[in-house]
C-alpha cells in the first residue's frame, strides 16, 4: 500500500428492528425488503474508522472502533453525538469484536475489513452479507475464540490518538470460507475531527 489514510466519527443506530410503517421521531437505519428498519430511539452506536488503502486500488485495510452509548451520555456539537472522553471508545485492554456492525448493530467493539491486490472479494471479521437481509448463515460466535488487545493509548494531542494493539482473529469471505490471523500487531494514530457519513 502507498499509504493514503482515512479517518473519520460517525453515530449510527442500534438494535436496529423492523417495522411495518414509519416511526415518526424515529432513528431509520434505512428501508429495504419493504420494512422500515429502526434503531433504538434513546441510544447510539459511536463509531472512530481508521483507514488505509491503495491510490492503485485494489487493497484496502479498515478498523473500526465502536461503542454504545446512552444518547444522554454524549455532547451534541450539532455535528454528531460524541463521547466526553474518547478513553471510553479506545480503553486498554481486551476488546469485543462488532460482528453484527451494518446489519443489526446489536454488538460493540473492534470491526476489520481487508482486502488484498490479489483477492477477488474482501475479507471480514464481521457477519458476511450485503446487508441485514442478504448474509450468510454465520452466528454472533464468529469470533468467541479471537482476541484483540489495546496495549497502549497515547493522547498526542487534542483529538489525535496513538493505539498500539495486539491481536489474532477470524476474517470471513462473502462464502463463509475463514481465514485465521495470527500475531498480529497494529499501531495507529486517530484523528477525532473528522465527521463521516452514516454507511447505511
């Protein structure tokens, strides 16, 4: 890779459900197999992406830290919601995976995607599928024998980070076919000025 990153926040709705017919006031994750789908109306799912990928294309490598907050614990900057110290989304230690992220969203935690030059479709540590209604037959276990470890957090300087972590998990094509990584270790700095847009 020639080292072109991203960063990048985001609020995005939890637990999401279906529903028959518009909620007004409500947080609509978005409308597909003719139902509205919600999430819970009194809480979010804080999101940090840091991203690294080819001008090439091609390969691409994206981690995704993420949080569920009660919307009355976050500042509203007229922005987004956000939490009042970002040691609550990169806390040292051994960290959940987010395998239903952009699906469900019901689970919190760390998000991997990849893909290489040489690979036709991208892998993930997430639940497979093209949205909520077109996935693979994988569980919320897919990762119950992975481990991801933040070992260090450094604030460099008002909304910039440095996390260094350490890790061995389960990335999944889109045929359920698993690839284990082991020993694998990820140093980062991430920027926390930077909105992006809901991926729903």
């Amino acid at each position: 890779m020639d080292n072109k990153f991203s960063n990048g926040r985001g609020n995005l709705p939890i637990n999401i459900k279906p529903s028959p017919t518009v909620i007004k006031g409500g947080k609509l994750a978005y409308e597909t197999g003719g139902y509205y789908w919600y999430g819970a109306k009194d809480s979010t799912l804080y999101t940090v992406i840091r991203g690294l990928s080819s001008s090439q294309g091609g390969d691409y490598f994206k981690i995704l830290f993420t949080k569920k907050f009660k919307d009355s614990q976050l500042l509203n900057n007229n922005v987004m919601l956000a939490p009042q110290d970002y040691y609550d989304i990169f806390k040292l230690g051994k960290q959940t995976f987010a395998v239903d992220l952009e699906k469900e969203n019901t689970t919190e935690g760390i998000s991997i995607d990849f893909r290489g030059n040489d690979m036709k479709d991208g892998l993930t540590t997430n639940i497979p599928g093209f949205s909520i209604l077109i996935r693979s037959g994988l569980k919320k276990d897919i990762q119950n024998n992975s481990n991801f470890e933040i070992t260090k957090v450094e604030k460099l300087k008002d909304n910039l980070y440095l996390i260094e972590a350490k890790f061995e998990v389960n990335l999944f094509d889109i045929n359920e076919k698993l690839y284990r990584i082991k020993g694998g270790f990820l140093r980062i700095s991430t920027n926390m000025t930077s909105p992006f847009n809901m991926y729903f």
